[in-house]
C-alpha cells in the first residue's frame, strides 16, 4: 500500500515569496491533516480536513496560509507571503477516520517538505 | 490543558545497550490514546504503536516494550539491545477521544544516536 506521498521535498525562497505543497494521502483515507514542524520541536497541527471539509484550522495563520483538499483527496497548503519564521518542515499526514475506538483514527506521516524562507 | 513532556532531550548510547525514552502526558479526559512515532534523518514520521487510555497492558515488539502507567501519566518507551539503525528522533504524542477532532499533541521529541 502506497504511503502519505508529499511534494516537492525541499523549498528554498525569499521573504515574500509565495509557496506551495501538495500532498496525496493513502488511498481510502478521509481525514487529512498538515503540520508545522519548527527544528527542535514537535510537530503542530495546522489544519484538519474531513474528506473535503475543515473541520479544524484554529491554528492556521489565516492572514498568510491557505489549504484546500477540493475532490477529498490531494490537498495544497499555500502560504504567501511567507516570513522567516515559516522556516520548518511541513508534514501532511492521513487517516482512516479522526475518531474511532478501533485504531482507523491513527496517523500516517508522509516524508515532509523542507521549507527555507531566506 | 494537554500537554506532553519528554525531558530527555538527547540521549547517547552504545550499541547493544538498552535505552528507555520517557514520557509524560497531561489530559483532563478520561479517554485519550498515546502514540510514539520515529523521526529518522529523512524526515518522515513513521508510526511504531498507539495505546488507548483504558488498556494499560505493557506491549512487546521484537526489541520495542512500552511501558504505561496511569497513576503516573506516563508511557515510556525502551529499546533492547539498541543498534545503530535505532538513531532517530522519537515523539510520544497525545490525542483525546471526544470531538471530531483529531490533531495530535506531539512532545518535543527525544534525539537518540546510537554508536557503533
């Protein structure tokens, strides 16, 4: 079964610039998700979409980033203009569900793209 | 408030050795799982086990056991016999059952090298 598949794998732009990452999650699954990983630290969850609804983007800087999973299935995370401090690794993972007693709500990771803002 | 700690941030061992990752949580509900994930050099976070709240049975995968407590909060993680290919970043992470919600409270991860 093939995995979280992620693109591209590494990023380097200016300030101001604007971006884009593409993600397609495992087949079948329904609940996809982006983080932000900052060096050091864990990741945090960005946004959360329910086949093609969102159903949590409390913390996505609004002004700056945008998402959108438009057929349920591929996703793009924009982010324009991008900052400094965008500079982190940014994970898009998938589920089966996002609640459930049975384990389909685990996460599955795809490898990231590498984001530098210079 | 949920939050988890991993106060160990980088650990060294030689190879063969046994290493235990610690991890604390913090939920205020009553069911909840907790996860540990491998973070090697390429970046993906690979899944290695989730634990449900009201199963506090210890689980043993080859050389992986995991240890949870709940009157401690916490669910440590050891690795017997450590061999170099074990040398990662590992993340305990936390998610609470209620809601449709599903983001994961993620520690800030434990850097493990393992020396040949």
């Amino acid at each position: 079964e093939a995995g979280v598949a992620q693109s591209p794998r590494y990023k380097i732009i200016e300030k101001r610039q604007s971006v884009a990452f593409w993600c397609n999650p495992i087949s079948g699954h329904a609940t996809l998700y982006w983080y932000q990983q900052i060096l050091g630290q864990g990741p945090k969850l960005l946004i959360q979409f329910q086949n093609n609804g969102v159903v949590d983007d409390s913390q996505l800087p609004k002004d700056r980033f945008s998402a959108e999973r438009l057929k349920g299935v591929d996703s793009t995370l924009k982010i324009q203009p991008a900052k400094l401090e965008d500079s982190a690794v940014y994970l898009c993972a998938s589920s089966l569900v996002a609640r459930s007693g049975g384990g389909q709500e685990t996460q599955y990771f795809g490898p990231g793209t590498r984001l530098l803002v210079l | 408030a949920q939050k988890v700690t991993q106060a160990q941030t980088e650990i060294s061992v030689v190879e063969k050795e046994d290493v235990t990752l610690d991890c604390v949580y913090e939920t205020r509900d009553t069911t909840y799982y907790l996860f540990w994930y491998k973070q090697p050099p390429s970046g993906e976070l690979v899944f290695l086990i989730r634990r449900n709240s009201f199963d506090e049975q210890n689980e043993i995968s080859g050389r992986y056991s995991w240890n949870f407590q709940k009157s401690t909060s916490s669910f440590n993680f050891t690795i017997t016999a450590s061999q170099v290919v074990d040398s990662a970043v590992y993340f305990c992470a936390l998610k609470n059952y209620g809601g449709s919600q599903g983001n994961l409270i993620f520690g800030k991860g434990t850097k493990l090298s393992v020396k040949p």
